[in-house]
C-alpha cells in the first residue's frame, strides 16, 4: 500500500527518484517494514544531486494536476523548445483509480533518466492542438478471434491506412512506413503503430484525425478477410477509434500499463528498420506521437477543429438568460445537472433533437456491469421519445448501450419552456426529488 502522504508540486528528480510513494514507476519493490526497520540497503538509491548538465538539459518536476503541469510547460518552452508532458498513474497494482501524475521535462533530459528504468509505466501526453504523427492502437481478443492471424489483419490495415491517405491527401504508404510496438499475451493482440508520413507531414492535431480515422473504420469493414469480433459476437475492427481526444495520453515504447508485465516493445514483424538494428533511443524518438522539432515539420491540409467547445449559447437557439441559468452550459440546467457538458445535433427549427454529454472520468458501462480501464462513457438524451442511454467508446462494446431510461417529468417539459421567465414550479420541484429519491431503483429496473 502507498503512505497516504500527498505528493509535493514542482518536485526534482531527486525526489522522484527517491520517494517510496511513486517507487511503482520504476518497479522498486520495497519490503514492508516496521517503524524500527530500515529498507535493505539494496533496494534504496544513493542521493542524487542534479549536476550543472542535468539542469542545462531542462527542469525534472512532477505535477498532480494536468492545469498545473501544462502551465509549468509554457514556462519551460521560453527557454527549452523540446519540452514536455509524460504521465503515469497514481496507485499500485491493486489499488489504482485512472488518477494521474504528470512530469514536466525535455526530451533531453527525460531519455536518459527514462532508460535506466528496468520497468516502468508512463505515457506521453498529446497535447491540443500540436501536430503529431499519424498513430493507432490495435487491438483484438485472441480468445474470441481464435482463427486471426494478427499479419493477415495488419496487412489488411495497412492497406486500408494507404487508401483513405491516398483518396484524401494523394499520399501513398506500405507497411515500411509503420513503426510497431507490440505488448500482446496469450489472450489479447495488442499493437501500437506510429505512421511516419512521406516527407514527415503530420497531422495538424490528433483531433484533426478524426475524420480520417472515420473513413477508415468505415473502410476497413467492407471485406476485410478475417471479420473481427467482440465477446459479444458483434463485427469490430482492429482500431480502436476513441484514442483521438484533446490531451491524450499515450503508453510509451519499454512502458506496461499498471498492474501489468508486458511492455511495449519493438515487435517483431515490424519492417520499419529493414535490417537496420536501432538503438532504444532511436525506437523512442520515433515511436513518439508529438516528434522533436515537431514545429519544423509540414503539416496536412486538414481543418483543426475549434478548441472552444460548441455550446447551445453559442448555436442558433436563442434563450433568455435567467440568473439561476448562469452556470448552465446549455439552456436546459436541470439537464445538466443531470447529465452534464455539451450539446450536440439541431435540426433546421432550431429546436434539439437529442443531446450528447460526454462526463469526465465516467467509466462505468452498464453494458458490462463494471468500469472499463482506460476508455470512457458518454449519454445521450432523445428529447423525441424522452428517454436517455448511455454508450461507451470501447471497441468490445460497439453497437450497444444500456437500457433506455425515461427522462423524469421535471426535464420532460423543458422543450415547453417559453422565452419569458417562468416563476418556479413547486410541483417540478417535488418531481425532482421524488426521482432522484428512487434513482437507485430505477437504475435496477
């Protein structure tokens, strides 16, 4: 078990190198001791003083916040241009809730530091709106698709990958062009593949991907020659298409994820070396997503989608703002309050027909009964048939959702409300209590 001592802010390398309460990071298994004990000496580090090349390489600090960490890496960019985000989760193996640490440092400094780790579970942060590499996390459970050679499925992807490219940008790429870091066991392919474009053009953001990674997925389930399923037996491809939201974090080459032993490694049936043997610098530079000098590269013709979030206020509706609404992200605060940010679809009257709210850090799935690991969950309300359900962007879950739950009579009327200002109704009042007071049995139903 950690100590339950909260993590210090702008913290050195020393201290990260040398707190029992992050020892995870790096696999430092310290035995359990009494107050009278002292670790053996074999498991403790010497102290470790930054030398003058170690700062001239750029800052160590560590973060609990990701507001915290990508303001300490503005800083750092007036002076270093290869600065920063890497991340890890903050727990153990047993006792892990998705929260994370975040690491501000330079590509320089944080290399060697980074490969003297015999084990270690990090990830590098994609930050919004910075062009990157094209990349993909592949995956498929071997106990479902018992039959899938993982190479007949990779080739089919690959050449899926150099249609969509060449229909939307006349850019043509082959297998060479893919840099794969496998992590598979005996149960589950697992792949990443980082695309190094012709002439290194990158996509202006990861979210600007996302109308590619549509067409793909749309591509690579016409005929491809293995069908891919989930436990559910319902057809997936190979790509897991929720992987391209702003600030993304993304697990690094010689990294396995908490509570596991296999890590990212160069696999291989990759072809992107030839016969080359690279150094594990050479694979991590180029396994990275965001690469060094990322502002020296071309980008790709693509529309960056806006960073400010599309809201009701901001659409054609045109709502008279109460004070009791000023908190609202859209019209409707009662809605919000039960779902919660963003509003999604308008027909031609201007009128909602559904809303979608993808919640923060919501990953419980009513379809599997527990929460998923790392993908998230999003609801959508149907103001047509006054009802809600949840979906989830996990491959294996595809095509389904939860039951449908019918809206409760205090937000049912909100497509009635007029412009004028409305006294409160003591009756929706006890309606909201009334349905928040059987949420739990209504849940079971």
């Amino acid at each position: 078990m950690l100590s339950p001592r909260v993590l210090k802010r702008n913290r050195s390398l020393e201290d990260v190198e040398n707190d029992p309460d992050i020892s995870w990071v790096v696999d430092k298994k310290l035995k359990a001791t009494s107050p009278a004990e002292k670790p053996s000496k074999e498991l403790t580090s010497p102290i470790h003083r930054e030398t003058l090349v170690e700062k001239s390489l750029g800052a160590f600090n560590t973060f609990p916040r990701q507001k915290e960490a990508l303001e300490a890496l503005q800083i750092s960019r007036r002076v270093f241009n290869d600065g920063r985000i890497f991340s890890y989760e903050v727990g153990d193996e047993e006792n892990h809730t998705g929260a994370r640490n975040y690491v501000v440092t330079t590509l320089c400094r944080f290399w060697p530091y980074y490969s003297e780790r015999e084990e270690a579970h990090m990830y590098e942060l994609i930050l919004e709106n910075t062009p990157c590499r094209l990349y993909f996390d592949l995956e498929y459970s071997k106990e479902t698709n018992p039959d899938a050679d993982h190479l007949v499925v990779l080739n089919h992807f690959f050449g899926c990958v150099d249609t969509i490219l060449d229909d939307m940008f006349l850019i043509n790429v082959s297998k060479k062009n893919f840099l794969l870091l496998d992590s598979s066991n005996d149960r589950k392919f697992s792949c990443h593949a980082i695309c190094h474009l012709p002439e290194n053009l990158l996509f202006p953001s990861n979210t600007s991907m996302r109308p590619f990674i549509k067409s793909l997925s749309e591509e690579l389930l016409k005929e491809p020659p293995i069908r891919l399923m989930n436990k559910d037996t319902k057809e997936i491809t190979v790509m897991d298409s929720a992987v391209y939201s702003k600030n993304r974090n993304f697990r690094l080459f010689l990294s396995s994820k908490l509570g596991k032993t296999r890590a990212l490694v160069l696999a291989d049936y990759c072809t992107f070396y030839g016969i080359k043997k690279p150094t594990k610098r050479e694979i991590f530079y180029d396994s990275l997503c965001v690469p060094d000098d990322f502002d020296r590269f071309k980008l790709l013709p693509v529309e960056v989608p806006s960073s400010e979030p599309l809201t009701a206020t901001s659409s054609s509706l045109k709502f008279k703002e109460k004070e009791e609404f000023s908190n609202g992200s859209s019209p409707y605060p009662d809605l919000d309050d039960f779902m919660l940010e963003f509003w999604k679809l308008l027909e031609e009257n201007g009128k909602p027909k559904s809303i979608i709210y993808y919640p923060a850090n919501c990953r419980y799935c009513f379809n599997i009964r527990r929460e998923h690991k790392s993908n998230g969950t999003y609801w959508t309300v149907d103001f047509e048939k006054r009802e809600f359900y949840q979906k989830c962007f996990d491959p294996e879950c595809r095509g389904t959702s939860s039951n449908h739950f019918p809206l409760p009579k205090f937000v049912t009327s909100i497509d009635k409300r007029e412009e004028e200002e409305e006294e409160e109704d003591p009756e929706k009042a006890l309606d909201k209590i009334r349905f928040f007071n059987d949420w739990d049995s209504l849940f079971e139903q």
